[in-house]
C-alpha cells in the first residue's frame, strides 16, 4: 500500500504518496491485492458458526478494501494524468478486476456465509450490518450466484467485455476532443470575451508548443475543452466559426467526425455494450437491463419513470417554447432567418443580458476560486458544523493545481478532501467526485473518508486566480454535496458507509440539494467579492442573479429529459445495431425536444455516464433526485428561524446533516428522506423551483 506517514498528519487518513505512484508500482500492487483476495476465496471455511461467518467475512472485506485502494489510485490518475503507462497499465487489469468481481458475486460459498450471518437474530441487532448483509445478498444474486455452471462462465464473459468496452469508450471521447484544435484567425475573435481569450491564447500557447514550425495567425486557438468551448459558443459573433465548433463537439467519437477523426467512433462499442447489457439481464431472468437497472433504485419501474419524465416535459414544454421564440425574435434582428443550434448559446447569452443586465461574463471577476471555496467552506460550516482546513506543500499530489483539505469536526479530523479543479490536456472532461476511501472501522484498524473532486473549470490566467463563471460556482457546489455525503457519515461499516448502498436515483440528492445556496442571496452574499477591489456583487448583479435564476428552465429540462429517455429506452428494448440508437434517439426528440440538431449530430458517441459510467438505465437519477433535493431545500425556505437565519438555518441543517448525511446507506433513501422531511416526497417544490407554477 502506497502511503503517506507523517507525524503532522491523523494515520486514519491513509493518504496516498503520489510520488510513488508509477504505472509499474500499481499494477504490481493491483496484482499482488487481486492473488490475495483470489486465494482467500478459493479457501474459504465452511462453518455453522454465524460468528465465524461475520469473521470471514469481514477477514476478506478487509482484502477488498486494500484492492480498491490500490486499483482506485490507478483509475483515478488514468481520469486526470491518462499518459500511455497509465492507460496500459489501467486496461490491462480491468478484465482481471472484472474476473475477480464475478467471481466473488457468484461465489456460492461466499454466498452461504453471508446466508448464515441472515439467519442470526443476535448478529442483525445491529441495525447497519442487516442492512449490509441485504444489500449483499442483493448483490450475490444480481450476480448470478444462482445460475449454473455454463451460465455463471458466460455471465463472467459479458462482465469482462463490458469493463474493456467502456474503458475504450472513454479512451475514445477523451482522445476525439484532444484531437481537435483550430487556430483562430483575428476576424473569428470578435465578440469573444478577455477571459475567453486568454483561455484560447493559453491553448494556442500549447499548440505551438506541440507545432513549434508552425505558423499561426493569431495566438489564438480554439479546442473542445468545455471552458475554450464555451468561451467561443456564448460569445463569438462570427457565425460559421460557431458552426464549425458545434459541429467538431457533436460529432465527436462517431463517423460523422467533420475533421475526420473517425479512427475514435464510438458506434460500434455503444452497439455492443447495449448487446451484451440486454444478454447479462437475459441470464438473470429479467425481460430488459432496465429492470436490473431499477433493482438497486429508489423508483419502483420504468413506467413509473416514464410518466415522472413526461409529466415534467408537459410543465415544461410551453416555456421551452417561448424561449425558444425569444431566441427567434432576437435572431431576426440580428439577420439570422432560421435560428439552428449553435446560435442558440450565443443568443441566449444577450438576451440574458439584455432582459436581466446580467452578462456571464461580467460575473467571473466577482467569483475567484479563493473567494468561492472560502464561502462555500462558511456555508457548511454554519449549516453542519464541520471545518475544511487546507494542508499545503507536506502532502504530495498528483498534480500542482491540486489543493487538500483535512475536514475537522470538533476539533477532530474525520476525512479528507483532495481538489483538481482546472481543464487541461491528458484529463477527462466533466467534474466528478471519486470515493476512493471509504470510512470503515473493525479489529483491524480505522480509516476515514478520503475523496476526489475533479473539475474542468476555467485555469488561473497571468496573474489573477481562476475566475468562476456562475456554472462552474454551482458544478463546485453539487459535487461539495457528494463530497458531504462522503465525509460526513458516522457508519463505520464501508459497504455502507456514505454514498455506498445508496439506492441510485437517491445519490445526487445531496449534491443538488447544495446547489440551491450558490444562488440563493445568502449563499452569494459569502461566496461573492470583486477579485481586484474586494466589493462584494453589487445589488442590482445580486438581484438579476436570483431572478434570471429560472432562465431557460423549459430548455434546460427538456434536455435532462430527453437525455433520460434516451438512456431508459435504449435499455429498455432489444436494439440490433447502431441505427436503432439513433432511431431511439430521434423518436425521443419527436416526443419532447423543441430543439431538432441536424442530422450528423452524434452525443450520444461521447454519453460516457451511461455507456462509461455508473448511469445505465439510471440517468433519470438527476431529475429524480432534484425532486428530492427541491422538496427537502423548501423545508430550508420554511425553517421557523427564516427572519433571522434566512435559510442558512444551523438547526434545519444539522437534521439534514443527521438524517440523510451521516446515515450513508445504513437504511433505505426512502426511510432517511421521510425521516428529514416527516412524509413522502412531493413534485411540486420541484415545479416551483424551475418557475413552472407560482
């Protein structure tokens, strides 16, 4: 195990020394952690003792433990620093990783212990371990435990393929963006922002470095990078440059790739994962990979699912349409007849700060990082009482740009939070967080949660911090929510603990849940001050913040339901071939998009939640757990302190840090939310909070 000791630092912290933390070295340790935990599965006792039974398996837990650790540091340098070594030495253990996992879930011996501790009356006192010990056995069967001898090696194949697959589906959306790069001449940078600039020249920087015998018109040079994408999208006036990137984001990973970069499509892997998706649900005995899906989730079926979609895309529809015409409206006087997609940005921008006074823009310079993280860190502290203290240059990392944070709850460290905010080459895009060690104490030893928060915000420019925009503020937030629900838990049982057995579409209930300070006026009073004067966001950018909050919400949420329907039909039926992707896809866009992309557009290629990710069949999850998150944040805007508290209310928080936060999955997200709440859910907080009724 690769870890860093030092005296100034709590040992229960198990952090990782990243300067040792070579290819070569992990996979060494990534083997040695799979032949033990192997070994110990081929010998495991056969015993009457119940006891004896909690002991075994807590005894190969243990193992499992360290394997997660060592593998969990590969997987996450792979996602930020995917250099050649790494990517190799990541791919070739993922179908052992794989075997290993089969294996342990169709271990009928293995099986038959955890069967023993079920039985034992005295042992499930213990209210978390029944809790482990059915989610587990939920597992086993999931797994195949049950099927026999030529089933169980088939099922194996498929689980095995299914990791390489989706490994090489992220292998080609990161490699198809990083292809790309356009050098920009001096007429496509009108409109274009300085923030916006310095980010294109900062990757005109790196293409010249990469292309020293090049010439170049400018410095300037745009890629798919999210912020350098952006930057060009929501404010660039030459239309055909728009276009063009529009076109090169939406093609990638497909054949349809305008710059020709089809060696990295994606079609056939996505073909093939759904194939063998369907055969493993097949196995188990259920109709589609949907109702696997929906086995671990909160929703009780896909009709259910269906209806909760597009319900929300009827409430939604009308006002999707009247943005859409306020965008048609702008762009006639503007001399674009036909409004098309990659307009859509650039126009919402103005209206946005023409009807509000509102320019994104404008913002970033009352949003530094430093500023943001330090009111974010207030926030929490006063709704949970916990404390992010930053520890400097004594902790290796992976990277310069990474910051950790040691939590501390009454004086005493409980976790650890390392940061890598900023887009650059060699990352994955996106923004995540990575439990990679989970909080678990027994006979053994204690260790306490440690996490990732990987972002892709705009880098630090000359010499001022990064500049947030009010997106990239919100992203930090939700991801500090599963951040939460990671550190926070008082279960000392890692099957458990934190997000682990949390039903999925209950999972981004926390970190949805804490967007709603970022825009709330008491939230941006803390997180809010002028990067060079120290004011904090005047009254009238304040005021146009909150009421442009609502902004495009039809648009917005017809994308999430499109996107969700997307994914619970294409598992939910037996396509053959790519074509019946994209069929399924148009028909989705026919039944709720007000948006038509053209034909060649291909997002799906580069989907990795669903095709990479732990999404499949479940990316209905975020509007699900927005319902939540809406309905549990009303309880906030109606705490008894209102007048004196507003809704950063110590009291309401600490229920919510009790009842959902620590609780992790000891008990069913059902059980914990009418815990916080005192009954069921309710959709209307959440049509409320998107503006659909008053």
């Amino acid at each position: 195990m690769i870890t860093f000791t030092s005296p100034a630092f709590d040992s229960r912290l198990q952090l990782v020394d990243f300067d040792k933390t070579d290819a070569g070295t992990l996979s060494t340790l990534i083997h040695q952690d799979l032949q033990m935990a192997d070994e110990f599965l081929d010998a495991l006792p056969a015993t009457d003792d119940p006891q004896v039974a909690l002991d075994v398996i807590n005894q190969f837990n243990r193992l499992m433990l360290a394997l997660n650790r060592s593998f969990g540091v590969l997987s996450h340098l792979n996602s930020v620093v995917s250099t050649a070594d790494i990517r190799t030495a990541h791919h070739e253990v993922l179908p052992k990783l794989s075997a290993l996992h089969t294996k342990t879930g169709q271990s009928v011996a293995l099986y038959q212990l955890y069967k023993l501790v079920d039985g034992d009356k005295n042992l499930l006192k213990d209210a978390t371990l029944a809790r482990a010990i059915v989610l587990s056995l939920q597992s086993f069967e999931l797994s195949g435990v049950g099927l026999d001898d030529d089933k169980k090696a088939q099922f194996a194949n498929i689980a095995s393929k299914l990791s390489t697959l989706s490994a090489k589906f992220s292998d080609n959306a990161l490699d198809a963006s990083q292809a790309f790069a356009l050098p920009l001449t001096e007429q496509q940078l009108s409109g274009i922002t300085p923030t916006g600039l310095a980010l294109l020249k900062s990757a005109g920087d790196a293409y010249k470095a990469k292309h020293p015998n090049t010439v170049l018109a400018t410095d300037y040079v745009a890629t798919l990078d999210v912020p350098m994408y952006l930057a060009v999208m929501q404010y660039a006036d030459d239309r055909a440059l728009r276009e063009t990137l529009y076109h090169a984001y939406n093609t990638k990973a497909s054949d349809q790739s305008t710059f020709g970069y089809t060696q990295f499509d994606n079609s056939q892997i996505m073909s093939e994962i759904l194939s063998l998706r369907q055969q493993k649900a097949r196995l188990l005995g259920f109709d589609d990979y949907t109702q696997v899906s929906l086995a671990t989730k909160m929703a009780d079926s896909k009709e259910e699912i269906e209806a909760f979609l597009l319900d929300l895309a009827h409430h939604a529809t009308a006002f999707a349409k009247a943005e859409l015409a306020e965008v048609s409206i702008l762009a006639k006087t503007l001399g674009i007849d036909n409004v098309e997609p990659w307009d859509v940005p650039y126009l919402s921008e103005k209206i946005r700060s023409e009807k509000y006074n509102l320019n994104s823009e404008e913002l970033r310079p009352y949003f530094p990082l430093p500023v943001v993280l330090s009111g974010l860190f207030g926030i929490i502290d006063k709704l949970f009482g916990v404390q992010f203290v930053e520890r400097t240059s004594e902790v290796p990392r992976w990277h310069t740009d990474v910051q950790f944070f040691e939590l501390i709850q009454d004086g005493q460290v409980i976790g650890g939070i390392y940061l890598d905010l900023f887009a650059r080459n060699g990352k994955r895009g996106g923004a995540w967080l990575s439990t990679f060690q989970d909080k678990h104490k027994d006979q053994h030893g204690e260790s306490l949660p440690v996490g990732f928060i990987v972002g892709n915000f705009s880098p630090a420019v000359g010499d001022l911090p990064s500049l947030l925009s009010f997106d990239e503020v919100t992203t930090l937030f939700h991801e500090f929510g599963h951040g939460l629900h990671h550190l926070l838990t008082t279960v000392s049982l890692s099957d458990v603990a934190g997000i682990n057995g949390v039903e999925w579409d209950a999972v981004e209930l926390p970190s949805q849940f804490m967007e709603n300070f970022a825009i709330d006026k008491d939230g941006i009073a803390l997180i809010s001050r002028h990067v060079q004067t120290g004011e904090p966001l005047p009254q009238d950018k304040l005021d146009a913040l909150i009421n442009a909050k609502n902004f495009q919400s039809g648009l917005q949420t017809l994308r999430q339901v499109e996107f969700a329907l997307f994914d619970l039909r294409i598992h939910g039926a037996d396509l053959r071939s790519y074509d019946d992707i994209l069929a399924t896809q148009n028909a989705v866009r026919s039944d709720v998009a007000v948006i038509i992309p053209p034909a060649n557009n291909r997002f799906a290629n580069t989907f990795s939640h669903i095709f990479a990710g732990g999404y499949a069949s479940g990316y209905y999850s975020y509007k699900w757990a927005e319902l939540l998150s809406a309905d549990a944040f009303s309880k906030f805007e109606n705490n008894p302190n209102l007048a004196t508290q507003g809704v950063l209310d110590p009291a309401t928080g600490l229920a919510f840090k009790s009842e959902i936060l620590q609780k992790g999955g000891s008990r069913p997200a059902k059980d914990s939310f009418e815990a916080f709440m005192g009954r069921p859910k309710d959709v209307n907080a959440l049509l409320k909070q998107s503006g659909f009724v008053h």
